[in-house]
C-alpha cells in the first residue's frame, strides 16, 4: 500500500504543469519562469513534511516570501521546481523583552512580515532597532538575499539581528544554527541566498522602542561629489542620497533617536503611496518620456517637488506633515507604509527595473564622479539623463558585516578594503508600457556604458 501510494504521488507530482512564479509586480514579471507546483502551508512542521517529500524524488524546492524580489534569479529553471509560499506561516512567539533590559529576543516564522513584526512588537514596547527594510516583505526572505537598510554606523543587515537560524535543510531535517561568527555553518546561512534549505523561524533581537527624527536637505551636486561623503552619511544612526542628475542635486536624507518626550508627533512615512490619479499623471509623463525627453525632465522636476518636502503624515490624524525634523516611533518614521486608502506604484501599473552595485566607502566620490561623466557623455549625444524613478536615485550605505556571502562582507580576495564599509549604487529605471516596453535610453539602463564605465572599481571577487 506504501508503495502504491508512492506510485500514485510521484504521478501526481510529475503530471502539474509548469507555469511561471510572479514577483510582486505580477504577470510578466517572473520569478522562476517555470515552476510545477505553489505550496501554501499554515505550519513549519508542514513545510517539513513537503521538504521531505520533495527530497525523496529530488525535485528542487524552493521558498518564497512576497515575492518582493526584483529579477528572476530564484530558480535553476527546472520545471519539476515546486515552491513553498511561507506567507501563512506566520506565527510571532517567546516575546521576551524584560524591564529594564538592554535588549531581547523574539521568535517569529518564516512568513512574518516587517509590518507583521513592527506592529506587534511597538503594541509590547519593543523593536528591531535597525535591522529593518522595506517594509511588506518577510524577514526570512531579508536574511536570505542579505537584505539591507542605509547605515555606516549601526549594523543595518537584517541578518545581523538574527540570533537563531532554523533551517529545514535539504534532507528535511529542521537544524537550528545559533549566531557564532567562528563557525562557519553561521556565516554560511547569515547570508545562504536561500540556497541552504528554508528558513523557517528565526530568533531575533529586538530593543526597548525608541522615537527617532527624520531630516532632509537638498544640496548642489558638487557638495557631494566633491564632499566628504563618509563624514556626511556615518555620524547618523541611517542616511541616504537620492540623486536627481538632471537638476543636478542631491536629497541627503538623515535619521536619529531622539528622547520620547521631544514632541508628540506620530511621523508615519510613505515611499510607496500613490492614488490612481497621480500614478496615471506619472505614467503618462514616463511613457511619453520614451520618445520624448522633455517629458522625463518634466517628471523629473515633477518628482523632485514632491520629494522636497517630507514624504510623511502624523498617524493619529493622517495630516500631511509639512516641515523638517519629523519626529516619531523608529518604525513609522524610517520605513513606514501605505496611507489609508492610497496603493503602491506598482498597483496601478507603474513598474522599473534597477541594478545595484557596491563599492567599498572609500571609492564613494570617484564612483559617483564616473557616474557624472557616463551621464554627460550621454548629454554629449543630445541624449539627456534624467531619474525616471519618482525618488531619485537611490544611493545606499552599509556598514561592513562579516559572512561568506553577504553584500558588505570584508577580508575579501580583491585585497580592497571593503572595512569601512560600501556605497550602494542603485538606479531604478521606469519601464514603459508602450511600443516594446524597453526603457528611454535602454542600451544604457542596461548599464552596457555604465559598467563600462564603472569596470575599473568593479573587481570584488570572494
Ligand atoms: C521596490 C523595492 C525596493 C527595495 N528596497 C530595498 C532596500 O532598500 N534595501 C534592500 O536591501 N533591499 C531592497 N529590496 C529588495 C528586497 O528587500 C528583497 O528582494 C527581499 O528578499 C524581498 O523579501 P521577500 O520576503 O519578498 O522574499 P522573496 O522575494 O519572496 O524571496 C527572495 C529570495 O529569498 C529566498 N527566500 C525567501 N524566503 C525564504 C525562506 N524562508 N528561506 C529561504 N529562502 C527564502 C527566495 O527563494 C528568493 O531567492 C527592494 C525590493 C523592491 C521590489
Ligand atoms: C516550462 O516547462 C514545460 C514542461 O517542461 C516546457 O514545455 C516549457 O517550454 C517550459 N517553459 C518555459 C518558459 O521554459
Ligand atoms: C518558546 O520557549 C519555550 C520555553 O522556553 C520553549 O519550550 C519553546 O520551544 C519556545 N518556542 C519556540 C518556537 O522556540
Ligand atoms: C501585505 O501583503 C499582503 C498580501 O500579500 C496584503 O494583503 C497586505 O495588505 C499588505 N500590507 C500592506 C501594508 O501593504
Ligand atoms: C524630557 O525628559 C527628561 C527626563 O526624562 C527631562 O530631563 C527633560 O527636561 C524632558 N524634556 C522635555 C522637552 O520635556
């Protein structure tokens, strides 16, 4: 009877199609392009029996959180590919935070969100600290892909608030790998791009919640690229640029905690909200900017208007908050949410591609510097580069972490000093929904000239 059962499963398993796997962007959008089968389990002894189950015919497995991944790169391709969606596993225990305490712990599952987590944990008094992103995105799926907020000064990997990794490895066995930077089964699954097995629940670090501000400023392009971008970004608990090439300025965005009773405002910010109207503003420009440059420096102009002031409403009220600083709880303040009734960017059709790449902090003026020049050579072809993204260019900063494949890892083969941490530089890029939906100026986008450009500082190898 087993073995007939067995018969009958592995028929069951081979006869599902294949169909793509969609990031958060949805149709036309892959993660995996071909996958057989998308598991929803509620438990992580369910994912346990699926790995199992997988491992005994080897067909390749996969977990996905939100999907909130840019590019297809999560599968090998194989279409006997099955999938487990940890969204529904998604359980927060063993809160432990108390009086008095420097710091304490959690246990969440594999699909606990950033929100999920924020919310629960302010309720109790308690947050992440730093070791936050994006918001609507699974803390699993952060440590997997190394995923990073914007700091020189604190440890800003989501990783490095991870004080237990359980692991259903490739076998099925559930493993729990504790936080010990001389072993290296830790460095290998505090950065693992999921290929160790899924995570399943983490123990993480959490601290007494705290208030912080927000500060922004715009300054001339030349204050940053010929600035000390280091002495301007590692004073502060996290800070960022965004840079707007066309108007040739940068956004130089700041945050610290400041003492709970500063101010009663409640700053809640928003990255992401857009009402249709606004996004279909946005996508007309965008689209006509394909064949029409004046519209990107429209948008542009447009974008950097809106971004000038805060980007951030009080809670309790939902007012627009109009002035610098904004003050309020840490996770409200420095990544925030979606306004009541508002969607995403992505909701109403508004969709880019980026590339990252990261250089050590050191290299930061002569990177940006490079990326001056590819844009002016392009202004020499009559071409003229603008943000199409409605933040600007995003330029990141991380303090140097140590594991065996995480993006600020250090003591690296390349012999360069990745200690003081990297640069990120991240350029988003709209792409169109007319004519055969390529970029303006895709030969470029597709950084076939900037890496060209960038190739002499680009050499980190492991
Ligand atoms: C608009 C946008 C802005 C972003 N901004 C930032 C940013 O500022 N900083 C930054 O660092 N990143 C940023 N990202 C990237 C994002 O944080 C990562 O893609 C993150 O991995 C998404 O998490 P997820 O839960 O959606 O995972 P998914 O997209 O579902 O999965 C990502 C990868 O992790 C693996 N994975 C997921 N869950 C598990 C698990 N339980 N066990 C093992 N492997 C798993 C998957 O197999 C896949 O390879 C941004 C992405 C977008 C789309
Ligand atoms: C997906 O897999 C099926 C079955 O193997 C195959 O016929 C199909 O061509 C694949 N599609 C893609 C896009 O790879
Ligand atoms: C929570 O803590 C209890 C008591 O220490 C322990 O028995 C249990 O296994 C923990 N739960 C998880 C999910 O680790
Ligand atoms: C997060 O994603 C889920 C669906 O995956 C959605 O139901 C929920 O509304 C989202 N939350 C926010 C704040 O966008
Ligand atoms: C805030 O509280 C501290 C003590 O906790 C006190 O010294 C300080 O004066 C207070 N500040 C304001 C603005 O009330």
């Amino acid at each position: 009877m087993a073995r007939l059962f067995g018969i009958v499963f592995a028929l069951a398993w081979t006869l599902t199609y294949a169909v793509p796997f969609n990031t958060f962007d949805g149709e036309g959008f892959p993660g995996c392009h071909n996958v057989s089968k998308v598991y929803d389990p509620t438990t992580v002894n369910e994912m346990v029996a699926i790995v199992q189950r997988a491992a005994s015919s080897s067909t390749p497995v996969r977990a996905s959180g939100k999907g909130h991944m840019w590019y297809d790169t999560m599968c090998s391709d194989d279409p006997a590919t099955i999938i487990i969606r940890t969204e529904n596993v998604n359980r927060i225990t063993n809160f432990s935070l108390p009086p008095g305490a420097a710091d304490g712990s959690v246990m969440i599952e594999a699909g606990v969100t950033f929100v999920q987590l924020a919310e629960y944990l302010h309720v109790n008094g308690a947050s992440v600290g730093y070791t936050l992103v994006n918001w609507n995105i699974t803390l699993a799926g952060s440590i997997a892909m190394g995923v990073h907020r914007s700091s020189l000064r604190e440890d800003s990997m989501v990783t490095a608030g991870a004080l237990e990794l359980h692991i259903i490895d490739g076998s099925g066995n559930l493993r729990i790998i504790k936080r010990d930077e001389g072993n290296d089964e830790w460095l290998a699954a505090s950065t693992s791009l999921g290929l160790l097995g899924v995570i399943a629940r983490i123990k993480f670090k959490i601290y007494p919640d705290f208030k912080v501000y927000a500060k922004q400023e715009t300054l001339s392009e030349d204050k940053v690229l010929n600035g000390d971008i280091y002495g301007m970004i590692s004073p502060y608990a996290t800070a960022n640029f965004w840079w707007w090439p066309y108007l040739r300025k940068f956004h130089y965005r700041y945050y610290d905690p400041v003492p709970r009773n500063i101010s009663d405002q409640e700053g809640f910010q928003s990255t992401f909200s857009v009402t249709k109207t606004e996004a279909n503003i946005a996508l007309g420009l965008l689209n006509s900017g394909k064949y029409f440059p004046t519209s990107n420096i429209a948008a542009e102009a447009l974008f950097f208007g809106l971004w000038s002031p805060p980007n951030f409403r009080e809670k309790s009220s939902d007012q627009a908050i109009l002035t610098w600083p904004v003050y309020g709880w840490n996770y409200d303040v420095l990544i925030g949410g979606l306004y009541p009734g508002y969607g995403t960017e992505w909701d109403y059709g508004l969709r880019g591609l980026t590339l990252e790449l990261a250089f050590p902090v050191t290299m930061a003026n002569a990177v940006l510097k490079r990326v001056r020049k590819a844009f002016d050579d392009e202004l020499k072809k009559g071409i003229v580069m603008t943000s199409t993204y409605r933040s600007g260019i995003n330029i990141k900063f991380g303090k140097a972490y140590f594991d065996l494949l995480g993006q600020v890892t250090y003591n690296t083969a390349d012999g360069v000093d990745w200690s003081k941490g990297a640069i990120m530089f991240d350029f988003p890029s709209f792409k169109t929904t007319v004519g055969d939906g390529l970029r303006f100026n895709e030969p470029f986008c597709r950084l076939l000239s900037l890496l060209t450009a960038l190739s002499p500082f680009i050499f980190r190898t492991r």
